[in-house]
C-alpha cells in the first residue's frame, strides 16, 4: 500500500469530514419533497428525502370508476414510484459529496 500525505489520521478526518457533510445533505433533503401520480393524475403520492410519506391525494371519481382494490393497488404503486424518486436524488446528492465513490456506512 502506497503511503498518502498526512498518513492514517488525515484519512480518518477526512472520513469524518466527509461523514458529516452526507448527514447535513441527508437531512436538508428531508424537506423536499417528491411526488408520482397515477391513473391521469387522479392518486398523488408525495413523500419526502426521509422517505417518509406526506400526502396522499385522491380523486374520488378513482373509487367510483376503478373500485376499491385497483385503487389501493394504484396508491401503492404511486408510492413506491415517488419513494423511488426521492431515493434516485438523495443517492445522486451523496454521490456529488463522495464523487461518487461507495464508501461502506457512508451512503
């Protein structure tokens, strides 16, 4: 192994560094928020970057047309697509911090 400048303790501050600027952007993106629609725009799911759900919107004509299970199948899969959003942009911001660099426990 070839020897860096500033040795193992650079490293681990660097690391460290590094580790908190990924928190820091984590939790910033925590208030933004992401969204998918289905059925023409008629069931809204939008969560945020902590992966959490926010609001489900709905338009009850879904209910009357559709019936009840195909509209829990389409609130299910609209939230899985926002929740896929909100992932895909919460990895590309750490990877803006990493270089895109997979770091175990760092992302």
């Amino acid at each position: 192994m070839k020897n860096f400048r500033g040795g193992m303790g650079e490293l681990m501050r660097q690391a460290s560094r590094m580790q908190r600027k990924i928190e820091a952007r984590r939790e910033a993106l925590k208030d933004e928020t992401y969204e998918a629609t289905m059925a023409d725009d008629r069931v809204k799911v939008t969560v945020n970057g902590g992966a959490e759900v926010v609001r489900v919107e709905l338009d009850p004509t879904v209910l009357e047309q559709e019936g009840l299970e195909l509209l829990q199948d389409l609130i299910v899969a609209a939230t899985n697509a926002a929740l896929t959003k909100a992932r895909e942009s919460v990895d590309a911001e750490i990877d803006k911090i990493t270089g895109g660099v997979k770091l175990p426990g760092m992302g």
